[in-house]
C-alpha cells in the first residue's frame, strides 16, 4: 500500500535526484548502506547454496549445512551456544513473536516497558493492554510503564518496585534508544529483573550496532537484532531466546524454525546477517571509536555554525547518535524537506513514524517541553559517515533556519 504521507508526495513532486555519492546520509538508525562483503556472502549463498533446506537430496543438504554453519556464527559473535537462534524477516516480526508468543502461553504474564521504545515494541503491548482482536486470545495479564528520568534512563530502583506489585513478569526495554542513542543500565536492570524472577526481553535492534555484545546481550532472555541496521540486506533479522524458553508461533506451516517462523529458510539472507556479524566482530571497536569522535567533532562543527541548538541526547549516548533541538525551527516537516532539497537525508523519530511535525514523545516522556520536544531532530552517523557530512550539514541548516 503507497504511503499517504503528504511530505513524502512533496519529495515525490520535488524529484531530487538521488544519488548516494553526492548525497550527505546521516540516517543510519532508520537503516544502512549494504556493505560490498556482505553482498558478496549473500551472493555466494545466492549461487552455491540455492537448494531447499528442508529437501532431502543433494542440493537441501547443501544449503542445510550452510545454515548450520550461519547459527554457529551467530553464536560465535554473541558468545553463546547457536541453539537459541532463529532467522525471520525483521526486527518488528521477532519481536512480535517474542510478545505474543509469551503471551500466548503465559496468560497471566505482567509486560513492563518504558515510554521511549520503538513502534515495535509500543504497538504489540498496545494490543495486549486492549485486549484488542489482534492480541492473543485469553491474554489476562497487564501491561505496565516504568518511567525514565531526564537523560531516557530507567531507574532500576523505580523498576524494582513495579516488579515488586506486578506478579509474573516480563520487562521489555531497547538498550540503545532509536532517537536519542541513550544506554540503558542492563547489567543494573537484569539484577532487577533476575532478583524478581521476570525474564528480559532486549530490542537489540539499535545496539547491535551501537554497543559491544557483551554489553547488553548476555543478560537477556530474550534479544532481537535487525541485518539492514548492520550494514546487511532488508529481510533479514534473529531472535534469540534462552532454551527453556517457549513462545507459540503466530502462524503455522512447516517445522523451519523450529516452527516457530514456518517456511522455506532464506539460507543467502542468513548468510548476509551472519557476515554482517563476522565483521562488527572484527571490526567493531575500531568503528565505535571512529564514531565517538565524528559526533565529538560534528557537535564542535555545529557550534560553530552558531544555527542555535540545545543537546538532547545524554554526554554518555551511544556512538554514532546525536539529538539536538532547534532553537529557531518552524515546521519541522518542511525544514527536513529543505534540507532534503539540498541532498542531506536525515530524521526526526523512526522510520515508521507517520508524520514529523508535532512533539517528540521520546524527549516528552524525558520531560522536555514543547519547545524542545517539538523541534528536534535525529543525526545517526555510521560506517561511511565523515567529518565532511557535518560541514555541509551545518551549512544547509544555517540556510534553512
């Protein structure tokens, strides 16, 4: 279905021509360039391994070793036995599964997320809270907010005492905010959480690529990540889930999965995500060091630029974030449309937010007013990023402010 959206139409009309090389992106948290090796791995898979997984013969076999040889890797990089993984199509269908699939079978299970996470998270616990059609049937359990202080973080303390009155439960957080790049404690919440005897639920999705895997991943019960935010191809993504864990599938067919995403494997996606994987392993400090001093160097570049702006991400935000407010910003859809005129792609909120006007409900729940919620906007640096974007950042936004 086409987006009804009347800035993308506006974008549409104006037909500015895309060109990546001369375009300045610093969009990397809504997704991510594909880098040559990863396509190189998918196109191998693509070639040699193009057989059913599931088909007895020759060719299933093949690509059946193959994606052997993918869960191990995703074990290896996350330093955890390959059982627990899955590949499906994306971070919201893994963490659909992860909700519903609990919920399913733990009817009187208590959810608790915060009011920063991203629409999949929000969205799946919406329709539990209403009961709504969508939901698992016979789901009685609730669906509670725990709130964050200024800087996004949530407090264990105030997450311990909700736990305390809840019952059964399952906390659902992001360790690395989509907006504001804000860390949350998770070594901190798993305590929390594990003194309980609630399970974690991570969205990996933005920390994958924004945190070490030992910084976050070993202390869930439950995490997601999402290949076209790590420099992989749309349509790949895991989850990865504690053995004794159990979740219902949403839908049903054959055993790939172990059922629970039923259907014929995607064996060169999986090898894309996995070489994705093999490169953030050996490549990744280095990069999270060059970030952190792009975003040092970009906030000193804008300074100078004296456009007017006010830091609204926390001195300790994840590599590769800023979110600053505008002093003198109007209509925030038409500057991102201006600045887009001038070949500088960049965001407000998610990717799948409908429209870009209006507050920031991240930096409402964070306490901002209006006058700062409502005039922000998202810069996510990555791999191809350089200190060149934020000269002709800067420059564009003099203009159109």
């Amino acid at each position: 279905m086409t987006c009804r959206c009347e800035l993308r139409k506006k974008i549409k009309a104006a037909a500015v021509p895309w060109i990546p090389e001369r375009t300045v992106y610093l969009d990397y948290n809504a997704t991510t360039p594909v880098d040559p090796r990863v396509l190189g791995a998918f196109e191998r898979a693509c070639r040699q391994s193009w057989g059913n997984p599931s088909s007895l013969h020759s060719a299933g076999s093949a690509a059946w070793n193959e994606l052997e040889q993918l869960y191990k890797a995703a074990g290896s990089f996350f330093n955890t036995e390959p059982e627990g993984f899955h590949f499906c199509s994306s971070g919201t269908e893994a963490l659909t599964a992860a909700i519903f699939g609990l919920a399913s079978r733990k009817k009187e299970l208590c959810f608790i997320t915060s009011p920063i996470e991203h629409q999949a998270v929000r969205h799946p616990l919406f329709h539990l809270g209403r009961r709504s059609p969508a939901a698992p049937a016979g789901y009685r359990g609730c669906v509670r907010t725990v709130g964050v202080n200024g800087s996004g973080v949530i407090e264990p303390d105030k997450l311990d005492g909700m736990l305390r009155d809840s019952g059964p439960a399952a906390v659902v957080i992001s360790p690395v905010n989509h907006e504001t790049g804000t860390v949350q404690p998770v070594r901190e919440i798993s305590r929390v959480v594990r003194g309980r005897g609630a399970l974690l639920i991570l969205d990996g999705v933005q920390a994958a690529a924004r945190l070490q895997p030992a910084e976050w991943a070993p202390y869930a019960d439950i995490f997601c990540i999402s290949g076209h935010k790590l420099c992989a191809p749309k349509g790949t993504a895991l989850i990865w889930k504690k053995p004794d864990i159990r979740l219902t599938p949403l839908r049903f067919g054959g055993s790939q999965e172990g059922g629970l995403f039923p259907g014929t494997e995607n064996v060169p996606g999986a090898a894309a995500l996995t070489e994705a994987l093999r490169l953030l392993k050996k490549e990744q400090a280095d990069e999270l060091r060059m970030l952190r001093a792009l975003i040092r160097d970009g906030i000193a570049i804008l300074e100078k630029a004296d456009i007017g702006f006010r830091m609204e991400s926390p001195p300790e935000a994840a590599p590769g974030v800023l979110c600053i407010s505008l002093d003198y910003a109007g209509s925030m859809e038409k500057l991102i449309f201006e600045l887009n005129s001038r070949k500088i792609c960049i965001s407000r909120f998610s990717a799948c937010s409908e429209k870009l006007d209006g507050p920031s409900p991240v930096l409402k729940a964070m306490g901002r007013p209006p006058g700062y919620s409502g005039k922000s906007i998202r810069i996510s640096a990555g791999r191809w990023s350089r200190r060149d974007d934020f000269y002709k950042l800067a420059a564009a936004l003099k203009e159109c402010l």
